[in-house]
C-alpha cells in the first residue's frame, strides 16, 4: 500500500465504502497520543483518509501508534493513505527508526 501525498478524492469511492478523514494536529507528542489511538480506534475497518498537513512534530508514541494503524489497515485488507505529510514529519518518522514508507511497503 503505498504512501500517498497527494489530494485525494473521496468522491471516486464506491457508495458501499466507508471512508473516514482524520485530520491531525500540529504536535503529535506523547499528551496526544491517547486521543490519536482512540480515534485510530474508532474507525477500524474502514478506509482512512489521513490529514498530515499540519503535522510540525512526531513522537515516539504517536509514531507507533501510525505505524501500528498501518499494519493493521494492511492485514484488515484496508485502504489507509497519508496525505501531505511534511519533511520536518518524515525526518522525525526516520529519527525514531519507523519510516512510515517501510511499513507500508510490508
């Protein structure tokens, strides 16, 4: 499944599809993490439009519980994309040793 930075269109979507957008903060730090695996959570088993623009700070917590949603999206036979994850976001995803490109690939 691959990483996907680029507008999507949900209207492209079959009617019997469930999509979900989630739209994430500024600072995915170790205070939001909670609130991102409850959302992630929430809307299991559906496909999952992700909204990085914003993103300016990843950690370690937040970091896999996205992996995490990744490999889970991936074995559910589930669509997950990314869209407009920034540098300054995949830098950190590289620091804390889960690029989100490795997983998705898997």
């Amino acid at each position: 499944m691959p990483l996907s930075l680029e507008p999507h269109d949900t209207t492209t979507e079959s009617a019997e599809l469930t999509t979900s957008d989630l739209v994430l903060p500024r600072r995915l730090d170790s205070k939001y993490a909670p609130e991102l695996v409850r959302q992630l959570t929430d809307v299991r088993g559906s496909t999952l439009i992700v909204d990085a623009r914003e993103v300016e700070l990843i950690g370690m917590q937040c970091a896999i519980a996205l992996a995490s949603a990744v490999k889970t999206w991936c074995a559910d036979d589930k669509k997950l994309e990314i869209l407009g994850l920034s540098e300054t976001g995949a830098l950190d995803l590289r620091n804390l040793g889960l690029p989100l490109e490795d997983a998705l690939s898997s």
